[in-house]
C-alpha cells in the first residue's frame, strides 16, 4: 500500500520566492496534517483538514502560509514569501478520521531558505 | 510552554537490554497517549497508544506505562535490538483535541 508521499524531498531557494510544498494522503484517509519540525520547537501542527475542509489552522505562523486541499487525494501548503526562518522539515500526515486514529507521516521536505 | 517533554535528548543502551524512554505531560484533560517512532529521513510511524483508563499497554516487545497521579507515561523496549535505533515521540491529546507532541529522544542500541 502506498503512504502518505510528500514532494520535493528537498528544496533549497532564495529568501522571496514562492514556496509550494505537496502532499498526497493515503487513499481512504479523511483527515490531513501538516506539521514543521524545528530544532528549537520540535514537531508542531500547523493546519488540519477533514473531508477537504480546514478545521484548524491555529498553528499557521502568518499570513505568509497558506494550504489548500482542492480535493481527497491533494493537499499544499505555500510559503509566499519565503524567508530563512522559515527552513524545517515540513511532514504531511493523514489519519481514516480526526485525532482518533493513529497518523500516519510522509517522509517530509527538507526546506531550506537561503 | 512545552506540555509535552521528553527530559532526554538522548539514551544509549546495550543490545538485549531494556530501554526505558520517559515522557512527562502538564496538561490533566489529556487522555490519549501515542509513541511515534522516527528512522533518518523517514516520517514518524506510530508504535503504540494508551488511553488514560489504562496504565499498561504491551504490544510485542514494546510497553506503556502511563501513571496519571505523576502525569508520567514511559516506553519500555524489552529486550532492546540495533534496529530500534531511532528518535523516539511521546505525543498526548485531549477529547478531539490536537495532538501535541513531545521534541523526541534518540536511542541508540549497540550491538
């Protein structure tokens, strides 16, 4: 069975230039995750979507952060513009419904902002 | 304010040994507890949950031990092998609340 597959792997560009990080969830799952793990504040959730819908963004730092999931099988999160704080590994996850079933991870993007 | 931490960064035990990884938590509604287990360049997989109207859940080699009065859940690898070298999360929830997870701890096992 196919996982969760997060595109680039890897992704290194300048401060200013636009961002676009892709997920695509496990078949059947209802609920995606995107979360950023830093060093200093380790794996935190950014948004969360169920059935296509953003139930919580509350985690999203700014304005300058954006995710949309267009349909059940799609999901990005943008960074417009870019800055260096904003290096991390982003990981895309998904879950059959909500918290209550265990998520399962991509292997994440590695961002680099120069 | 961390709710979830994981005192220690790292631990290094000897293979066939026990591995005992610690997690404390400060939020009381949390109820539902969740290891993850992370490999180098691989996304966290899930190993093992407990609800908080237990306080042991054993699955194969691994067990959680959750103690609500001390807001304290560990992860015990019994016996440890090379492979379960990794970086080690301790994640908590409350109701459908989201999950908040722990900065990890590495373990190494030494053949």
């Amino acid at each position: 069975d196919a996982g969760v597959i997060q595109s680039p792997r890897h992704e290194v560009t300048e401060m200013g230039q636009e961002v676009t990080l892709r997920c695509k969830p496990i078949s059947g799952h209802n609920s995606l995750f995107w979360y950023r793990q830093t060093m200093m504040r380790g794996l935190e959730l950014l948004i969360y979507f169920n059935n296509n819908v953003p139930i919580d963004d509350s985690g999203m730092p700014e304005d300058r952060f954006s995710a949309k999931m267009p349909n059940a099988s799609f999901s990005t999160l943008k960074i417009q513009p870019s800055e260096p704080r904003d290096s991390a590994v982003y990981f895309c996850a998904s879950s059959i419904q909500g918290w209550n079933q265990p998520q399962h991870f991509g292997d994440g993007t590695r961002l680099s902002i120069l | 304010d961390q709710q979830v931490k994981q005192n220690s960064p790292s631990l290094s035990v000897q293979e066939g040994r026990i591995s005992i990884l610690n997690c404390d938590y400060t939020n009381s509604m949390f109820d539902y507890f969740l290891w993850y287990k992370k490999y180098p360049a691989e996304g966290p997989t899930f190993l093992i949950s407990i609800s908080s109207i237990k306080d042991k859940n054993e699955d194969g080699r691994f067990t959680v031990f959750l103690n609500k009065s001390a807001k304290h859940l560990s992860l015990h690898i019994v016996p440890s092998q090379p492979g379960d070298s990794a970086v080690y999360f301790c994640a908590a929830r409350g109701g459908s609340e989201k999950l908040v997870f722990g900065k990890g701890t590495k373990l190494t096992v030494n053949p």
